[in-house]
C-alpha cells in the first residue's frame, strides 16, 4: 500500500503544477459547460491526463469525473479502484481565488480507505495512510494531524464551513438554529480540511455533491475519527453506488 500512496501523492503533486500553470498564466481561463451544466477547463483535462498516466501504473480500475461514464454493472464487480477530482472547485479556479483542490482517493468495497489531497496555490497535501493516520505537509515539513475533541450543536459560537458556490436556504435554517454561530465560506474538498485542521466545527452540506469530490478527503476525516454522516441513514458516506450523485451529508467530530 505504501508504494500506491506515494504513486497517487505524486500524481496529485504533477497534477497541482500542471493546474498551477495555467492558473498563474495571465490569460481568461476558458471553459466548457459539460452536460451536468459544471465547468471544464484546459487545466481539468491536463490534471487528469497526469493523474490517470501515473494511477494506471498500481494496476487498479480508475474512476474519474473526467474520463468517460462507466456502467454499473461493470464497476459494481470492482472491488478496490481509484476515484479521482483532477481539479476539485473548477469555479473557484476560474475566479482564481485559489480555492481548488486535486483528490485521489483510493476506495475498497464502498469505504475510502485512502485519500490525497493537494492543494496546488498553498503547496499543502494532505493524506491518510491505508486505514491508518492522516498527515499534512506544508513548507517540505510533515506533521501528522491530531484527532479533535467532539463537538455539539448546542456548543456556543462553532464555527461552520460552508460552500462559497452553492450555499442554499436548507443550510441557512441548520445554521439558523445554532447558538451564536460564525460562518466561513470556501470551495472545494478545502471545508473538509478545515474540518481537520481545527479551523471549522461543522460542515453542513444540504446541496449536491458528487462521489469523487468528498471521498478523497473524507478517507482522511476517517482517519481523524471524524464520521461524514449521510443524513439519510446517520451512517457514514458509501461509495461506489449507482447514482454517484451523494446524499446530503453533515460532519463535525
């Protein structure tokens, strides 16, 4: 397993500079409406270009927001297969707010039990080893991250991450009903980092998501002991399901 992590870690990193060339350039980021209405871009197909170029050497199946659709009744026979954002947060991307991320994760039998996360602005991956702990580095140092101590709703003054792009009524009456709360706003798989960095309590997510822009991310959050809770069931996110569409989900240690 040690060696696919370092595969997929380097492919993330590959991944985030080519996505970083084309941010920094000084040229309007183009983009295409695929039929989902969400935006691709030149950066989305290079990212995942490299990513599928170094994922492909572990042998494992790969299932990708930007390769092609793959039928249900092939992929429910894979037992353990790669999920992959190429570039997690198109739209904060194309406003150039620095708010995207690239996620691999690495899911077996409907659970991630491996997650890379890249941050190409900040230079900051973050990572959980095979159902083991998560770790972050930033500025070429390595620190594993603490697990957090449990909060609760009733808990005065939580701090709640939410997405910039696609806040909705649903999620202002959860936060409405919170004792004092503060609001922080940000894009991509970035609110579940915040999750485990310490610098939000409780992301809340009452709005569409798909399967590969939470379990990259969500793997690590396991590792944390942090449930991501499908509202449906109380239970954690599965993957690897039909619809790939998730459920509403709310997490908080």
């Amino acid at each position: 397993m040690q060696d696919m992590l370092e595969i997929a870690m380097i492919a993330a990193e590959e991944a985030g500079s080519e996505i970083m060339a084309v941010y920094d350039s000084n040229e309007t980021i183009d983009y295409q409406e695929k039929s989902d209405q969400s935006p691709l871009t030149i950066a989305d197909k290079k990212s995942n270009e490299i990513i599928i170029h170094h994922l492909s050497k572990t042998g494992l199946n790969i299932l990708s927001e930007e390769n092609d659709s793959i039928n249900y009744n092939e992929r429910k026979e894979w037992g353990k297969f790669w999920l992959v954002d190429p570039l997690d947060g198109t739209k904060e991307f194309i406003k150039k707010n620095g708010e995207f991320t690239v996620n691999i994760a690495l899911i077996e039998d409907g659970s991630p039990k491996m997650g890379i996360v890249y941050c190409p602005v900040t230079k900051v991956l973050y990572w959980n080893e095979y159902e083991g702990k998560a770790y972050k580095k930033e500025n070429f140092t390595v620190n594993e991250i603490k697990k957090r101590t449990s909060v609760n709703d009733n808990d005065k003054n939580l701090r709640v991450v939410v997405s910039r792009s696609h806040i909705n009524d649903e999620t202002n009456e959860y936060i409405e009903k919170l004792n004092e709360p503060k609001l922080i706003s940000c894009g991509s798989s970035l609110k579940f980092l915040y999750i485990a960095d310490n610098r939000a309590d409780i992301y809340p997510r009452f709005g569409p998501t798909m399967e590969w822009d939470t379990a990259a991310a969500h793997s690590i959050l396991s590792s944390l002991d942090i449930m991501v809770m499908n509202l449906d069931t109380g239970r954690e996110l599965t993957y690897n399901k039909e619809n790939l569409l998730n459920p509403f989900f709310i997490i908080k240690p």
